[in-house]
C-alpha cells in the first residue's frame, strides 16, 4: 500500500518501444510514463500509432522491440494473458463485446486479477442501463450500451491502469457526457488511466497530460496546464 | 403384420432405430467437429482416425490387459484425448494464425499416418470386440425389438450431447469458449489463458470422437479405416447444420441418420446418397447451414 499510494509511483513506463505487423513498421521508438492516478491521453490523428501503442503494451502486435515496465516489471516476453494480472484493463477500440455472449456473461468474463474490483452492485449504479439489460445479447445493445458493458466489465476485475481506446466515438453526446463523469469517479478512485481519443475537447478538461503522436512516434508532450500556451502546436498537429 | 404406406413396420421402426443409432454417432462426432472448428478455426481431419482410436484402444485394452467395456468409456477417450492434446501442442499450435488449408492439410496427413501405422499392424479385416454380457438381448416391443445395447447408445448418446451443450451454452466455462469463438485475443487481453484452452478444447473434441468409438466397438467393425469411412458423412452434417452451432451439430446428426434410416427402407439404393443431396440443397437454399448464423 505505501508503494500504491506514492504519488511519484511509476505504473507504466515505455522505452524505445517499436512495434510491427507483419513487414509494416508501425511504431518508431516510444518513450513515455504514466504515473499512479494520471489520466494521460495518446492524441493524434487516425493511423499516427495510438491504437497500436494500447495493443503493443497488451502484447496484442505482431512484434515488438524495446521496453514496457509495467509497475516496475519487465513485460517484453510476458504472454498477454500475463500482462492483464498485473493489473491492466483493456476497452479496445469497437469495444470488443461478445455478440454470443449476453450482458451479465460479458461483464463477468474478464477474471478479477487483483482485490479491489467494483462489485456488481456498485457497476449497476454507475451503470443503470446494464442492469436492466442484463439479459439481453451483447449483439442486441446500442453503441453506448456496448461502450458502458466495455468499460464495465474491465472495472469489475479490479485492474488498476485502464488503457481506453477511443471510448467515445460515434456515441451521442449525452453517453459521452456520462462517460467522461464516469472517467472523473474513475479518477478520483486513483486509477491510472491511459485514454486514447479523437476527441480532444473530452479528453482535455480530464487529462493530466497529453502525448502527441504522428507516424508512429511521440512528437509533443504537453501537460494540462500547457495547454493552452501550446494550442497552436496540437492544433497542427491534429489538423483541426 | 401391419403396416404403413405398404411398409412392414417392423422394417420401418428397425431402419428408423438403426437411422437413430448412425444419427448418435452422427451427433457425437459432428459435435466434437463443432467444438474444434468453434475454437481453434481448424477443420479437424483427423477426427474420424480419432473416432477410430477410441474404438481401436478399447479393443486393444480388452485384448492385452483385459480392461472390460465400463473402464474402457473412461479410459480409451482419456487416452486418445491426452494424444489429441499433445497432436495440438506439438503441431497444430506450430501453424497457428496460418490459412485454413495448413491445418486441414496437417490433420489429414495426421490421420493417414495413424491409419497407415494400425493397417500395418493390425490390418483392415476388423477386429472382434465381444458385447459385454449385460447388453445381450433386448426389449421385445410390441411393434419391433430393440437391443439393449442399442437403446444404451442412443441413451448415453443423447446424455453426452446435451450436457455438452449445457455446459457450452450455459456455464462459465462454456462462456470462455464461446467468447473465444469471437475473439480469442481479446480473451487473452483479459487475463484468460487462451493456449491452455485451446489445448484442453481440442483434446475435449477429440475425446467426444473417441467416446463415440467405444460405443462403436461392440457393434461396428473395428478397423483402421472406420474412421474415414464415417469422417466424410459427419462433414456433410456438420455443413447441414452450419459450421460452429453446438445445437445445430446435435441436431443434425440425429435427423441425418434418421432421414439415411428412412431412405433404406423406401429405395436402399440411395440411402448412402441421400445424405449429400440434403447437403446440396441446404447449401443452395440456406449456405450457412440450418443452424449457422449468416454472415
């Protein structure tokens, strides 16, 4: 618990991380760290490598160099059914809900790796929605019903570093309203949470720092109160 | 003697049992198929030479050790299954992630090697399996007689398919399997050990084919090449029924047989056909089978 509680704590730390499918070369060398209980963002535009640097940390690419510490922990020859016991929580970018599954058999897939999970109960409140639909078949929910049971399901195994991947796209405004008040609670839990988003107007006010990313490297490191001074800079960088 | 549309009904009830024993066979083994196909994407060749181990050990068994029949249920699939768990390990797992035809092409080579090796030991004549002593006889019903050894089939049949579905569609474990199905990588990503699944899936598959070997073995000829005799029916059920549906392979397997059972008593000529002419039509009216989801 001291360890935990230290707020220099160094949860995640990524090191000249490259990554490939196949013969693409997809990451140049990615240097970055999450603190214990940052919300940190990977922005950029669509193909810049955010998505891959989630799944390379899951050891979910064909192939990677470098060095990924997880809580202080070597991960470069950890099979990814190892990775989520060290605490991590992955929501993939089109949610990866079980079609054949219904709600309650999705939200309780994912094996509790560490004490500290939401039970159910707790996940219902936040949730209302799920409850209700607890019994109906991943393939028949809406979009943001997906999104919640995604998000969900990886908060009841008690993983305490959340990597998000795009969470709020194509939802209506109203879900992504309650899914950045769902982030906020998060937060305040003391999760460590890494949040790929496209939208930076929901990931701003949230995050403690941003990570830039363009063709497969880390570009700019703009922390939240930065923000402002280096608009111009990000705005560049993500075409708006 | 009565009879229905001009048929005895000794003839029809007797081709409808022996229908509905081929169709328990049918159901065992395109099950396993399902189970595999579900999981591991492998179209399993080697499934009837599996099939054809299951009866093989038990006659071995019997032949060496004296091991009788109620050992040889447990024992045989147990044996077989550890032999499909390592087939898995050592090979199948070496060509993962490639095109279906690598696994096909493997599992088919597998099973002649297997096939080949007993032929050159045993032959193919057929070995004898005695009936074990409490199966001899039957029920003398009114309208024909049913062999105790053929109503226990049908019964231990119908019993291990359904707690195979039950446990696939309705438990925890079934839960993992079927999200496997959808996306094993993410499974992983949760912290589920997907090799080791995969591993105890196709040895569960195989043990499902090698479990209906022994209930072959007192009634069938037990011979290296059982297998692929029965292997190509099951492939044309389990794509009447739609490629990975748990319910639809049951299902299937059992119609099949009843409606190859039916067949032999209208035109015999054709029942061994009859079979694949269903196959055609479902493919040409429904192509993901009768129970598959359309993609």
């Amino acid at each position: 618990m001291s360890q935990a509680s230290r707020k220099d704590y160094e949860q995640l730390r990524i090191s000249g991380l490259h990554a490939f499918y196949g013969e693409s070369h997809i990451l140049h060398g990615i240097d970055m760290e999450v603190k214990r209980g940052e919300l940190v963002t990977l922005l950029g535009r669509n193909g810049a490598g955010r998505s891959t640097t989630l799944k390379a940390i899951m050891n979910m690419v064909g192939r990677r160099t470098g060095s990924i510490m997880i809580n202080g922990e070597e991960t470069m020859s950890c099979a990814p059914h190892h990775i989520a016991r060290l605490g991590v929580g992955y929501c993939p970018e089109h949610r990866g809900i079980f079609s054949g599954l219904n709600v309650m058999e999705n939200l309780t897939l994912p094996p509790v790796v560490r004490s500290g999970g939401m039970g159910l109960e707790e996940i219902f409140s936040m949730f209302p929605n799920l409850y209700e639909r607890r019994t109906s078949q991943g393939s028949k929910l809406s979009g943001g019903e997906q999104q919640m049971l995604a998000m969900a399901r990886i908060l009841r195994t008690g993983a305490n570093m959340l990597l998000l991947d795009e969470i709020t796209e194509g939802l209506a405004p109203v879900i992504v309203e309650k899914l950045g008040e769902v982030l906020v609670k998060l937060k305040s839990k003391g999760l460590t949470i890494v949040l790929v988003e496209q939208n930076f107007h929901f990931a701003a006010p949230l995050a403690d720092r941003h990570y830039v990313m363009e063709h497969g490297q880390i570009v700019e490191e703009i922390s939240a109160d930065e923000l402002e001074s280096k608009q111009s800079t990000l705005d560049k960088y993500l075409g708006v | 003697m009565t009879e229905i549309l001009g048929i005895p009904t000794a003839v029809l009830f007797g081709q409808l049992l022996l229908g509905i024993i081929n169709g328990s066979f049918y159901a065992l083994l395109s099950l396993g198929l399902a189970v595999i196909f579900g999981l591991l994407k492998i179209i399993n060749f080697a499934h009837g030479a599996m099939y054809m181990l299951g009866a093989m050990v038990t006659v071995i068994m019997f032949d060496v050790m004296g091991v009788n029949y109620w050992v040889a249920l447990l024992a045989a699939p147990l044996v077989v299954g550890c032999f499909g768990v390592a087939i898995e390990y050592f090979l199948l797992r070496r060509i993962g992630g490639q095109d279906h035809i690598y696994s096909l092409l493997l599992t088919f080579g597998v099973a002649l090697m297997i096939q080949g090796i007993l032929t050159n030991i045993y032959g193919v004549s057929g070995m004898r399996y005695a009936m074990p002593d409490v199966f001899k006889g039957g029920f003398r019903l009114d309208f024909m007689y049913l062999p105790y050894y053929r109503a226990w089939v049908i019964c231990v049949a119908l019993v291990v398919c359904f707690g195979t579905w039950f446990v696939i569609e309705k438990t925890k474990l079934g839960a993992y399997l079927r999200a496997g199905t959808e996306d094993s990588q993410l499974m992983q990503g949760f912290g589920i050990n997907v090799p080791l699944l995969v591993s105890l899936t196709y040895g569960f598959g195989v043990m499902l084919a090698a479990f209906a070997g022994v209930l072959a073995a007192p009634i069938y000829s037990v011979n290296p090449v059982m297998g692929s005799n029965i292997l190509i029916v099951v492939f044309a059920v389990v794509v009447i029924g739609g490629m990975g549906s748990i319910a639809g392979a049951i299902i299937t397997g059992l119609l099949m047989g009843v409606i190859e059972g039916l067949t032999k008593v209208v035109y015999p000529e054709f029942s061994s056909a009859v079979i694949f002419l269903v196959m055609v039509i479902v493919l040409l009216i429904r192509p993901s089978g009768l129970f598959g989801k359309e993609a």
